[in-house]
C-alpha cells in the first residue's frame, strides 16, 4: 500500500458518545444520537435531512431521535434474526453516524484514500456484535479491525503489563487485566450496570420522591454529568426541576449519591476476580496500578471508594482516573491501527472495498 493514501483512524463507538481521533491530527466527538425531520413544516425549519449528536437531542421534538446502541453495542445486534427490520434501521442509522464521524475527521475533503480503521468493542463483545460494526463500516471504511474497548484504552497509553483498566461507559462498564500479552476472555469482564443505569435509577428516584416534577432522562442525564458524587460529605445538591410549570430547587443530595453508587458492587467484584485469579507473585503489582477510563470515571469520589473496598477485601489498592477519558479509547485504537504491521492489513485486504470517491 501507498504510505501517502493511507488515512489511519481510531473509533471508539461509544453508547453514549462516538469518538474519532485520525493521523492527519484530526479528533472529534459527537453524542451518539441521529434525528430525521419528523415532517415537511420540520425539513423546512431545520433545513437538513439528518441531525446528528447534539444538534438532534436539541431538536428532538421535531426529529425522530434514534440511538443506535444499547448496552455497548448496536441494537438487535445478538438477535437480529428475531427483529430483521430493527436491526435493519439500526444499522441505516449507525451508517450515517460513522459516516458523520469519518467526516468530521476528514473536515469533508473530498480526498482518494483508503482509510484503516481499527474499532473499540465491549470487551466480551460477542462475533454478531462485532460483524454488525463490520457491516456497518461497509463502503465507508476500507479495512476494519475490532478490539476491546479497554485493551485499546491500555494500548494507548502504554500500560501493558500488571494493569488493570476500567472503562466505565453509558452502556457497559469493562474491566481489562494487561499482563504483556493480548487480553484474552479470561482477562476481561464486562457488567452492563454503567452510565445509563445511573441515569434510570436516578430517575426512578426522583420520580418517588418529586411525584409532581417534571423532567427527562436527558434532564437528569446532563445534571448527574455536572454534579456527580459518591462521597458521603458532599454539599447539598439542589436540582431545579418544573412543578405545575414552575422551577422548584429539589435537594437530590442522597438520590444522586444511591444512583451512582449503585455500579459500584459489579466493579469491585470484578477487581476482586480478576485480582484473585491473577499471577500471586504479580497481584501486588496489579492492585497498585488500577486505572479508571471512560465517562463513568468522572463520578467524584468512585476512585477512593475502589480503593477503600480493596484495602477491606484485598489488602490495599492504587486506583487513578485517566486524564483524558473521553478520547482516550480512540486515541489508543488509533495508535494501535497505526503499529499494525502491513501483513496484519493485508489479511483484511480481500474482503474490503475502496473507499468510495466522493
Ligand atoms: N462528569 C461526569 N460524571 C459522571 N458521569 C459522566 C460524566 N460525564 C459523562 N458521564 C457519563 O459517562 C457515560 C459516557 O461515557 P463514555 O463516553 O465513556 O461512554 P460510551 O463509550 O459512549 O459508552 P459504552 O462504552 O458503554 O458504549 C454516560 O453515562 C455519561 O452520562
Ligand atoms: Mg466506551
């Protein structure tokens, strides 16, 4: 292959936010959300025929908003044979969003290349789930690798060895032991109590104890992105909600406290498993290097109370949140598309297309 038509990107196509990081230094994110004009009054208005991220959310009154994946990977995927048009419409609506993404990161240049591409799953993704991101990419990428969403955060940035990664996204939270090698299934864990769980739990919450308010997920979703807390001394949190159509400040400071907490039990079994069942002579090493990835990893005080649970049950625990949670599964595919050697490419050649001129 011709170095110079070679466009390398890494995508991490998260539930909650799809995120794009290539070799000409382009990087760019967008909430994983598409919305078609509901009618013609609508197309006029918004002057488009699809809307993507936040610009659909926005509008989603006169849009018809669809979110393309559920639980970490693209709807109907593992059961697509039972929902032939869901799965269908799933992957028409995931097309045009990884269509977006490439756009954003090419800034629409009309350009003859071929673009590899190396793609975040969750890390107990099963084959269908994963084919459905290779159907998906179909005439818009040309070569296609999957690899789990936390091996790649690893991979990023260089932690290969006596590590665990814990990426804690909207729709799964995956638990990734590095032991110098490729994370294999006995490495890894995935639990599906991650973001959007918070996020119902949350509501559930309110709703018993603000039966009058009135509000969205997407309403609780953005408060808990500003004020998200797991610490016992944390100041009171008023969220201002319409009652009867006026704001009311409602004190959320323990609803918000119970939803977050609610992913903590999965994860801290799964460090304990994946500690426990690790190398004796290499577990210290391991307990010392716990590393938060993903959205879920901003919750403030989600590090120390790890860190807590494994001094009760492990002995003690190191656990540190990355700096860069939202770009940092792209940016390590991306660095993982690029150190692939050319024969590794080469095997996915066969079944590829060009990538089509625009
Ligand atoms: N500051 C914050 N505090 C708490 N949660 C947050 C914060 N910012 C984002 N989140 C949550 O993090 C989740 C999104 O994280 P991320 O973008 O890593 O997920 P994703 O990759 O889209 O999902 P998945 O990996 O499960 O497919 C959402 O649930 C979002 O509400
Ligand atoms: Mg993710």
């Amino acid at each position: 292959m011709e170095e110079s038509r070679i466009l390398n990107v890494g995508i991490d196509f998260g539930t909650s936010m799809s995120v794009i990081a290539s070799d000409n230094g382009v990087r760019a994110c967008v909430p994983s959300y598409v919305g078609f004009p509901k009618d013609m009054i609508s197309r006029k208005m918004l002057g488009k025929e699809v809307l993507y991220g936040d610009d659909a959310i926005r509008h989603r009154l006169s849009c018809n908003v669809y979110r393309p994946l559920e639980l970490g990977v693209l709807k109907h995927s593992d059961n697509s044979k039972d929902n032939p048009s869901g799965y269908q419409q799933t992957i028409e609506v995931a097309k045009k969003l990884l269509e977006h993404l490439v756009d954003l990161a090419t800034q629409g240049r009309p350009e003859d290349f071929i673009i590899r591409a190396v793609i975040g799953a969750p890390a107990l993704a099963g084959e269908s789930n994963k084919q459905a991101l290779i159907d998906i990419s179909d005439g818009v990428l040309d070569f296609v690798q999957i690899v789990s969403e936390p091996f790649s955060v690893a991979y990023g940035m260089n932690l290969l060895n006596n590590t665990l990664v814990i990426d804690i996204g909207a729709g799964t939270v995956d638990l990734c032991r590095m032991q110098g090698l490729f994370p294999t299934k006995e490495d890894q864990i995935t639990t599906y109590k991650a973001g959007d769980y918070i996020d119902n739990v949350f509501f559930d919450l309110i709703e018993a104890k603000y039966p009058d308010a009135n509000y969205t997920l997407n309403m609780l979703k953005q408060f808990k992105e500003e004020h998200a807390i797991i610490s016992n001394n944390a100041e009171k949190l008023y969220l201002s909600l319409p009652i009867q159509g006026k704001p009311t400040a409602l004190d959320v400071t323990d609803e918000i406290r119970q939803a977050c907490r609610t992913i903590v039990p999965e994860i801290t079994e799964g460090i304990k498993y994946l500690v426990s069942t690790y190398d004796p002579e290499f577990q210290s090493e391991l307990k010392e290097n716990i590393i938060l990835a993903g959205g879920g990893s901003q919750v403030v005080g989600l590090s120390e109370e790890l860190e807590k649970y494994m001094l009760e049950t492990l002995g003690y625990g190191s656990v540190k949140r990355i700096t860069d949670p939202v770009y940092a599964g792209a940016n390590g595919a991306l660095m993982y598309c690029k150190d692939l050697p050319e024969e590794e490419w080469a095997e996915f050649k066969k079944n590829a297309k060009k990538h089509p001129k625009k």
